[in-house]
C-alpha cells in the first residue's frame, strides 16, 4: 500500500504519538511534577514530527489508495493539532510558487524589528493572519470548485476540535498540557523553520534560494526536512531521496553557507552571539521594503495550471 519503503518509518512516529500520548494520559495523575515534564517535552517533540510528516504527506502521499491517504490524514490532524488540508493553500500554492515574493504570505520579508530574535519569534504571530486569511478564502472557492476538498476538510475541522474538546471535558489539565501545548508548539515550530530555511538567502539564485542543515541525527528524526533546497527543486520528490539529489544537484554550487553542519550551532550564531540578522553570505542583510500581501490563489480551481505536484496536494 506504500508507495515508498521508506515510510514505514513515517507510520512507525505516528503510530508511536498515540502510544505515546495514551501512556501520557494514564501516567499524568500517577506521576510528580518532574515526569510530567518530561511526558510534555517528549509529546512536543513527536507532534512537531508529526506536523514535519504533514508537510511531506501534502507533497507526496503516503500510499497509492487515496482513501487510505484520507484517513491517514485524520490520523495525522489529530498528532498535529489541526487540520492537514490547511497547509495547501500557505505552502503548497503560495510559498513553494512565489517563494519569498509578495504572494508569498510567508515571506521573511514581514518582520524587521532590528534584533533578529525578536524578527523571528515574531514571525509566526505576524504571518499566521495572512495565512488565516487566505485560509478562509481559498476555502470558500473550493467548497464549489472541488466539493471533495471540501469534506475532507470539514472532516479533519471535526475531528482536530472535537477530539480535543473530548479530552478537556474529561481533564483539562492533562489535556492542556499534554496536548494543546504540544500542538501549539507543532504549528509553531512548523511555520517558524520557514525563517531558518529562507531568510538572507537568494530567491533569484538558481541554488542560494534556501538554507539547508545536514546533520544527519537530525535529518533522521525530520525524514530529511534538512535540504530544503532540493526540496523547493523538485517539491514532489519523495523525502527518503532528498539527501542523495542534494548532493548530486545543489551541492556541487551552493554557496558553502547555505549547507549548515549544526542547527543548533546556527540557532546560537544566529540569535544569541552574534546574533545578527545577515546575508547567506555574512553581509549585514537590509530587508527589502515589504507592503500587503499579492493575490496568489490562481483563477482556475482546480486544474493543470496548479502543476502535476499542486494538483496531487490538492486532491490528495
């Protein structure tokens, strides 16, 4: 039923959340203040993963049944937090289409607060009105472009919210901790590596365009979310396959800043010591005026001009 191998490493971390997330249930009234913690830390991590797993699900789906993918992705609204669907209109058709431009809604560009830390935790509270925006007025046009969309849709909006209401009646206070803050942490952290990935870097550059982290724990745990690059070269190829097109395609002429070693090491360079907002290349990086967000959505829904990969995300 899979359509690669691979992915039964995707299916091992979302089965392995809700384990993990009915062991946490369990255990919350058992346990002191220190495991709780821990329960909490580890659920944040897996949901983030799960959020990652998402995003790839959208590109290329999981298995070659599409009912089977439907359903999955009920399973993985409900280890994220909200619904699948909804990453079509922000990433699939605008920010992997217009990457870094105006009708990118998320763009880099929209936070400049001089201190590049405060740039980027203010990112994802700054683009998430664009994207909520655009959420409800792509929804709208495809509720009578593509009926089916639609209740996939409404499926995932019942089962994200009602699932979560379930749990808060029965205790709120292992719910919000187990699973609001994790899935809050999820859509967050999602959103956020947006900045990681593209700011100070290139979108006109055949290879600059995206920043890439090659660690290859890292990598492991986030199927190859690392080489972003390749994966804005080709959005459709499979994440297990990432690596080797890398290396084959962008390596060869990326500008050696853009293929970092450690995230954490960048995460540290970049907001704590320099901590300066700068070009993929070490120049101080002046951001480009910005102003409102273009309209991206195309006039036809659905059809051959969202491309074979958008049309996959679409109908998916």
């Amino acid at each position: 039923m899979l359509r690669y191998r691979a992915d039964i490493r995707t299916l091992g971390f979302v089965g392995f959340y809700y384990a993990f997330l009915a062991f946490a249930l369990w255990a919350w009234p058992r346990v002191g203040v220190g495991p709780r913690a821990g329960l909490v830390v580890v659920l944040m991590c897996v949901s983030w993963f799960c959020a990652v797993i998402r995003h790839n699900s959208l590109h290329t789906p999981v298995f070659k049944q599409r009912w089977a993918n439907k359903i999955f992705q009920v399973l993985l609204t409900c280890s994220y937090g909200f619904p699948v669907s909804e990453y079509v209109p922000g990433h699939n058709l605008s920010h992997h289409k217009f990457t870094q431009e105006r009708r990118d809604i998320m763009r880099t560009t929209k936070v400049d607060y001089g201190w590049n830390l405060l740039s980027f935790l203010m990112f994802f509270p700054t683009v998430a009105v664009g994207v909520t925006r655009a959420n409800y007025k792509y929804t709208a046009i495809m509720k009578a472009k593509l009926p089916k969309w639609h209740r996939q849709l409404q499926l995932e909006l019942a089962f994200a919210w009602g699932s979560k209401a379930i749990l808060f009646l029965l205790d709120w206070r292992s719910a919000l901790f187990l699973v609001l803050v994790p899935h809050l942490w999820a859509v967050w952290g999602i959103t956020s590596v947006n900045y990681l990935q593209h700011d100070g870097c290139d979108q006109d550059h055949p290879v600059n365009h995206s920043r890439n982290f090659m660690g290859r724990v890292f990598n492991w745990f986030t199927f190859n979310n690392g080489f972003h690059g390749i994966h804005h070269e080709e959005p459709g190829l499979h994440w297990s396959l990432l690596r080797e097109e890398h290396m084959k395609r962008l390596h060869p002429t990326i500008h050696p800043a853009l293929e970092q070693r450690s995230l954490l090491v960048y995460l540290v360079r970049a907001f704590i010591w320099p901590g300066k907002r700068v070009r993929f290349d070490g120049e101080p990086y002046v951001v480009p005026a910005d102003g409102p967000d273009e309209n991206w959505i195309p006039e036809k829904l659905p059809g051959a001009d969202l491309g074979a990969e958008g049309a996959i995300a679409v109908e998916a």
